[in-house]
C-alpha cells in the first residue's frame, strides 16, 4: 500500500518531471513523523531527496523499457510454438528462449554476417544437417535449432555452457580445446548472455 508520504512523493517527482525549473526535490521528517516536501526548502532542515541528476537518470530507462516491453511481446508471440518443440526434444522452454532471444531477439527474417539465419540462425550446413528445407520458417527453424541443441547437449553430458558454445562456434572447437568454451571473444560473450536470459526464463515458467 502507497502512503501518503509516497504519494506525496510521487506527485512531486510528476510535477518535477512535467516543469524542468524543479530540479531538486527537498523533504523534512518532524518529530512525530510528518513528512514535508518542497521544491523551495524554507529552512536549513531540509535535505535533498531527489536531485537534477537523479531525475536525469529517472527519465532515462523509459526508451529500455519499452524495448523490454516489446522483446516481451514477441517472446509471448513464440510461445506456444517454442513450448510444443521443446517438449519434442526434452528441453526446456526456458533454454530455448534464451537461445533465440541470443540469436535473432524473435526475428524469423534474421541474417548474420556468416550466413545463419532464422530464430536460432542456423547455419546453411546445419539446417541440411537437420533436414530444414525453409530456415526462415519459425517452425522449421526452431526444430532445427532445438534438435541440434538436444545434441549438443547429450554430446557434452548436459553441461549447458558447453552445449552452448558448441552451438556458438561448433562442436569440434569445444572439443579441440580440450572440452572447454574456446578462447574466442564472441563465444565468450554469448555463453553468459544465453545464460543469463535463462536464469531470467526459468523464474517466469
């Protein structure tokens, strides 16, 4: 339950967000517990409880959030779809959804610089490999994707961050550096980012 202190509060910073000469947001606690704010303090009693610069930063996250927002509409777009495989390879939704959240952000028409393409931009080798006739069929794409990620993940006795950079830089390159995340800048970054969009996922199912 907001207070009134919060709302208080709130209705302030509103204000101050509206009328850029507010800039500071000042408050005084009273011996019996009654909180004033002003944006003109009228006494040394006063602090400041809200600054330009923490308004500055309060305003920022709003175009993230939207992103966010919408990264969350198209995951929800794939859901049901991302559910049905995989449960037809034994893994989890959760592992799934990070993979292409990775890869594509939910892009069916995704293609990268190498040539992978789709949700879980395949490469042309390994879609032939996983009988995909159409990669930029979501349905086709992520079959293929989470087949070849069941693999990968039997190949290396289900360790995920294996499993993962395997599907980053290929299986061979795990295994030619002795079973270990192979020292390549971008398999370095996308096993912890596909990790923790997993970590995020398995919290929501």
């Amino acid at each position: 339950m907001m207070t009134r202190k919060h709302m208080g509060i709130w209705l302030l910073l509103g204000c101050s967000l509206c009328r850029p000469g507010w800039a500071e947001i000042y408050s005084y606690t009273a011996d019996d517990g009654t909180v004033s704010l002003s944006n003109v303090p009228t006494d040394d009693r006063y602090t400041v409880l809200i600054s330009a610069t923490k308004l500055a930063v309060t305003t920022a996250p709003l175009t993230k959030s939207r992103k966010g927002i919408a990264g969350m509409a198209a995951k929800a777009g794939y859901d049901q779809v991302v559910n049905e495989v995989s449960r037809t390879y034994g893994l989890e939704s959760a592992l799934l959804h990070a993979v292409i959240s990775v890869e594509s952000r939910y892009n069916p028409k995704a293609v990268s610089k190498k040539g992978a393409t789709g949700l879980m931009q395949l490469m042309p080798q390994t879609a032939k490999r996983y009988g995909v006739a159409d990669a930029f069929d979501p349905r086709q794409n992520l079959d293929g994707g989470a087949h070849y990620l069941r693999d990968l993940l039997r190949l290396f006795d289900n360790n995920v961050s294996l499993a993962l950079a395997a599907y980053n830089a290929g299986e061979h390159a795990v295994m030619k550096h002795g079973n270990r995340i192979p020292p390549y800048s971008e398999t370095l970054s996308y096993v912890p980012k596909v990790l923790d969009f997993y970590q995020r996922y398995q919290t929501d199912f």
